[in-house]
C-alpha cells in the first residue's frame, strides 16, 4: 500500500492520513452544446443519466459530428471530480476505482496524480475500455448524460482498500454505484469497511433516475444510516416519494445524521443534526450545470477538512458551485480555486 504525505499548508502540520476516501466509476466526459431539438430527435430525456453501449455512443456521436470538433473532453465521474475538487482545494484525498490498460485511462490516472489524488493503480491494469460520457449541454445550461461505463461496470470488492478506508476521515459513496451489481456490493462493502474502522459515511444520489429506477439499492447503501446524504431537491422528493419538501426533509431526517438538498438558484437547504439552515446561493448566468452538485461536494469536504461548521462549509460549497456552472467542465483552474479559498479562509 503507498500512502502519499500531505502537508497541510494552513497549520504547518504533516499527516499521512486522508480527509475523504471516494469510489465510483472512472470516466472520461465528452461534453457537447445540443439543442433541445436534438435531444428530441435522439430520443434523450433531458437532465438524466442514461447507461448506454458503445454502439448507442457512436449513434450519437454520428448525430452530432458537426459539433464534436468544439466539444470539451475532461476527466469526469461523480466521485472522482469531487476529490478532485477537494484535493485541489488542499485537502488529501483517495480515490478507488478502475480505468483500462488504454489512453483514457493513462489520461485519468494522470489527471488524479496532478490533482494530488491518491489511488492505488499499479503497473498492471486490464483490458478493455475505460469509462466515457458523453454529457449533452442545452442552452438552459442543463446537462443530460449518457454513460458507457466500459470496465468501471466490473468494479468490485476487490478495489475497495480497507487500509485507506481506516486511513480516512470520511468515506463517500456516489450514487451512480447502484447501477451495477459488483459496484453496488462493493459501495456496501466499503459502508461496512468504514463503520468498523469509526470512518464517517457519506452517500450522493447523485441523478433522480438512481433513486427512480434502482430504489432498492440505494436503500440498502443507506440501511442502518449514515452520517450525510448529498442531493438535489428532484432527488430529494423523488427518494422521499413526496411533492413536498419539508416532508422530505423529515424523511431524510430518519436516514442520517445530516444532509444538504441543494437547489441550484434558490441555495440549499442544510440539516447539520440540530436544526435546518437556508443557505443562500450568489445569482450567476450558468451555462453549464455538468459537475455542479460533484463540486459542491468537494468543496465541502475540503471546508470540513479547514475546520468550517457545516453551515460554512454549505455556504463555501454553494460559491463554488455558483463559480464551476460559468463556464464549461466540471473544473476549476488552479487560480481560481487559489482564490476562493484565499477569500473564505484567510489566515
């Protein structure tokens, strides 16, 4: 096992342990500006992700050849942008997942290593195809997915490193593990794996159609609770089964510790385990909503990290959301996040 030495550049101190430790599907986002047209004509249901093949990939691609010269590629997946996010915030990070013995995923695992991820790839990886998506942008700014998860499907119990999991202050789970079943019973491993070593337990819905269409899975990632669930008011209502959301927000209240619903303009609603807080969101022009919730994550985690309350922490979280929406990729620049945490946690 190789462990990276982080150095917190705040307090001058040194550890060898790691804030969050994340597992999900490795996946290389292709994202393309469409019409509300074309997603009719392809038959795509706008602001869901949709596990598709190769193929069904290629079909698209071939609809909309005129506009992949101008489309921006960047390393992607749920919980890999979150840790991204957070390490380049400053906070150490981990990262268990797979990509093929391929370029996308020399790509990735190049991208987790410059962002300061720890993970535990080795020389040998397997054949095969790592991940993609192919993340459809209208001009409402909404983004609609459509994921082949190439071998990141087989991602199992055999990637999930208990060692790392002790190692860490939290672990988080994204939701997109329900849609397989060696990654389901790999999200639940790591859930057991954590509570054993007294690792907090986050988990991310992640898409409404994780909570629509694999319900029982993600109940059971949740059995027994967990310290904070991450979701939007859609996914919200959807898991609660309500039109209502201070009823979900009583029902979310059964299966964890705390939790944020975040509402993209109108802010978030945060339930730090004592009572519920509005945190405000700034108003910004977006024009790209793919990797706004993933970013909220990890900025949160990383304020966590800083020794911010949860309500700073939201409120952190929530700027750099509203920051990552302007502009294309689920990505900031080093620069800018330089700055917002300059801003937020001056010395």
């Amino acid at each position: 096992m190789r462990y990276c030495t982080h150095t917190n550049l705040f307090d001058g101190l040194t550890v060898s342990e790691y804030f969050v430790y994340a597992i999900g599907a490795a996946l290389v986002d292709t994202e393309i500006d469409v019409s509300d047209q074309d997603l009719a004509e392809l038959s795509i249901e706008k602001g869901m992700m949709t596990l598709v093949d190769e193929a069904r990939q290629a079909e698209i691609k071939h609809h909309l050849a005129d506009r992949l010269s101008a489309a921006n590629n960047a390393c992607g997946g749920s919980a890999g942008n979150s840790v991204i996010a957070a390490s380049q915030f400053g906070a150490p990070t981990y990262m268990s997942c797979l990509v093929a013995k391929d370029e996308d995923g020399d790509i990735y695992i190049e991208d987790l290593e410059a962002s300061g991820v720890d993970h535990g790839f080795k020389s040998e990886r397997r054949a095969g195809t790592t991940g993609k998506c192919l993340v459809l942008i209208t001009p409402d700014a909404e983004r609609s997915m459509n994921t082949f998860l190439g071998v990141s499907e087989t991602l199992s119990i055999t990637e999930v490193n208990e060692a790392a999991i002790a190692a860490s202050t939290w672990v988080y789970l994204e939701g997109y593990l329900v849609t397989s079943p060696t990654g389901h019973a790999a999200a639940l491993k790591t859930k057991q794996l954590a509570e054993a070593n007294n690792t907090k337990v986050a988990v991310s819905f992640s898409d409404p159609g994780m909570v629509t269409f694999f319900r029982d899975n993600m109940n059971a990632m949740l059995e027994g609770g967990v310290h904070f669930v991450f979701c939007n008011e859609i996914e919200a209502l959807e898991w609660a089964q309500t039109d209502n959301l201070d009823v979900a927000a009583e029902r979310l209240k059964t299966i964890c510790e705390s939790f944020v619903i975040t509402r993209g303009a109108d802010g978030a609603i945060l339930f730090d385990g004592n009572g519920l807080h509005a945190v405000a969101s700034e108003k910004v022009t977006a024009v790209n909503t793919n990797g706004a919730g993933d970013m909220f994550a990890g900025a949160f985690f990383y304020a966590l990290w800083r020794g911010a309350s949860m309500v700073s922490a939201c409120e952190f979280a929530a700027k750099a959301a509203g920051t990552v929406v302007c502009q294309a990729g689920p990505r900031l620049s080093l620069d800018t996040t330089s700055a917002l945490r300059d801003a937020y946690f001056r010395e």
